[in-house]
C-alpha cells in the first residue's frame, strides 16, 4: 500500500501527520505524541517510515526520486528489453475484442510483440470538426496521427491567443475523437463547460504544472485562475486533452492502465517477486462492455482499478509519464526509429489494453 502523508496543526497548535491513501478527507491522523510513543497501528507505522525517510522539503515523490527507485529501474531495463524484442515470443497477447452496438459479432486479435502491438492499432473513430465545418473519420494508426496531430497544433495555437472559444470547439473534438465527449447535462462536456469561460488559462497553468519537474505524486493538484484555487480534472477523456497539451504526457486511460498492469505482473512472475512493487501499481478501468475483463490481477498480484478520484489518476499518469520518458533515453529497438516513440508506445498499450484474459 503506497501513503503520503502531511503535518497538519489543530487550534491548539498541537502537531498532527495525516495517513492519506487516495482521500485526504478520510485521512487517519496521527499525532506527533503517539509517535515518539510508538503508539500507533502497523499502518501508521508504515507511513512513519516513509516521513522518517523523506525530508519534508521533499515529502511527496517527484519525478527524480521515483526514478531513483530501485524496482522502477529495474523494470524500465526488463521494459526495454521487451521493447527491443530481444528474443522471439518475448511478449505475446490475443483476445477476441467485441464490436460495438447490437452486433455480436467478435473479432479476434493478437501480437507478437510490443511493436507487432503497435503496428495493429485501429481506432474507430467519427467527430464533427466546427472549424473546417465537416464531419471526420477514420480508424487506421495513420488517420489518428493526422488528425491529432492537426487537434495539437491547433489547440496550442488557441492558447497562446487566448482564443477561450477556439480552445472550447478542439477540446470537444479531441474529446469526441476519443469517444468521450458526454453531454451538456452530464460526463467531460459538462466539465469543460465549467471551464469554458477562463479554458485558454486554464490549460496553460495545467501545462506548467504536469511538466514541471517539481510536480510530485501528491494528494491535491490544483491552479490559480482569478486568484482562485481550480481543481485540476483528470479522468479518461481529459487525460486525451492533456496529452496533445503537454510535452511527453501518455493518454492514460483504462485500457492504457490494464495495460500496464499486465506488464508489471509479468514483470514481477518472471523475476519471482513476491508481490507488486508500490512503485508500479498501475490502475487499470474497467470496459463499459462487462464481459471485457481488464483486471490485470492474478493471485498474488493485485492491481486497484480507476475511480472517479482525479487525483488517483493523475498520479498514475504522472508516473507512466516519468517511467516510459525514462525508458526512451535508451535503445527501444525499432519504437526508437519512430518520429513519436512514446506516442507509438502508448498506442500498443492501448492496443493491448482492450481485454487482459483471465
């Protein structure tokens, strides 16, 4: 179980540590008291460990000290030479994915390796584009790449004119490329409408903060907006929006983190590790289809899924952002050889992503 933690004080100035694990609200508090006394329970002693290890200048996990981290080390090393697909049959999956709508037809699908992975992306996908006034689609790994593409320019072009409306009209077509735009009364297009008014800041204090190497694996992400604190939102359709505005940021979305997930299993049953390092606990989210299983969890190996918690899946961004940036300082065999390798990379996850068989 991974803790963060932070010094509090009451009224009466008395100093307190909160046990936070995904909600500050239901975080359990220790007082500094009962810890000189040792009077406290085997989780608390846990996250008393962490503090006594970690300077309170740097209480919460940034990017450098999550890569100093052993077992993340390891596994970017065991990633690449997977990546590299050093050795035949290195990786393999296969499913049969469903289609959509009332059609019960199945279709079958597998890869040889992560790059087989990425060479077989396909993503169906229909918007309305309001600036070119036309309807697009496409499914191919090419027709993605040209259209988001064509969204990233475009949206960082609104931003740096503050054009709030522009930004507005290409977050709803990245949103509805992804195949999760929601409605007026409901889901992101109800959020983005919250934001609609101050977008073009909005995103430019979100950019600086995710690429910021001082952006740590904290409880709370918020930004400055009219002198006000604004929550950032997170959740598989932002995340889409993100990752054309920020430099290096991965769509991490369900499948992304099923993905994920089962890598590290495989990871942690061929190196014989007892259990999933805290490090890589990736979440995964479940399909809206239940008969698609996405849970990577296998006896011992236990993986969290995907809430409605924005900031669980920012940090779980954060970190697949950090591990795979890592990962391509090095040879990754013929994703290197690719104009976007961390893109390309993400797709295959995605790819994989869509059904972890039990």
């Amino acid at each position: 179980m991974q803790y963060f933690y932070e010094q509090l004080k009451d009224d009466n100035g008395t100093g307190h540590v909160a046990v936070i694990e995904e909600d500050r609200n239901k975080a359990d508090l220790v007082t500094l008291e009962a810890i000189n006394q040792t009077t406290v329970s085997l989780k608390q002693i846990d996250c008393i460990s962490i503090l006594t290890q970690m300077s309170m200048e740097n209480r919460y996990m940034n990017k450098k000290l999550y890569l100093e981290c052993k077992d993340v080390r390891d596994y970017i090393n065991w990633l690449q030479r997977l990546a590299r697909n050093e050795e035949e049959n290195l990786f393999t999956h296969s499913y049969v994915s469903e289609t959509r709508g009332k059609s019960d037809k199945k279709i079958p699908w597998n890869c040889k390796s992560l790059f087989d992975a990425y060479e077989q992306y396909r993503w169906p996908f229909s918007y309305f584009d309001f600036l070119l006034n036309k309807k697009v689609k496409g499914e191919s790994r090419n027709e993605s790449k040209t259209v988001l593409d064509s969204l990233e320019l475009r949206l960082h072009k609104a931003i740096e004119e503050g054009l709030n409306e522009d930004c507005y009209q290409i977050c709803i077509m990245i949103l509805d490329w992804g195949g999760v735009l929601g409605s007026d009364k409901k889901g992101n297009k109800k959020k983005l409408n919250g934001l609609k008014s101050e977008l073009s800041e909005y995103l430019t204090k979100v950019k600086s903060l995710f690429e910021s190497e001082s952006v740590s694996l904290t409880h709370q992400y918020k930004v400055i907006i009219n002198n006000q604190d604004v929550p950032v939102v997170m959740n598989a359709g932002f995340t889409k929006i993100y990752s054309l505005l920020c430099n290096e940021f991965i769509i991490y979305d369900g499948r992304v983190g099923a993905a994920l997930g089962l890598l590290v299993r495989k990871y942690c049953e061929e190196n014989h590790i007892s259990e999933v390092p805290n490090n890589l606990g990736f979440y995964y989210g479940n399909a809206k289809n239940i008969k698609v299983n996405r849970n990577p969890s296998k006896s011992p190996y236990k993986f969290k899924s995907l809430s409605s918690s924005s900031p669980v899946h920012i940090r779980n961004n954060l970190k697949a952002n950090w591990l795979i940036q890592k990962m391509f300082e090095d040879n990754c065999g013929e994703f290197s050889l690719l104009t976007h390798p961390i893109r390309s990379f993400e797709s295959a996850l995605f790819m994989i992503g869509y059904r972890i068989n039990r």
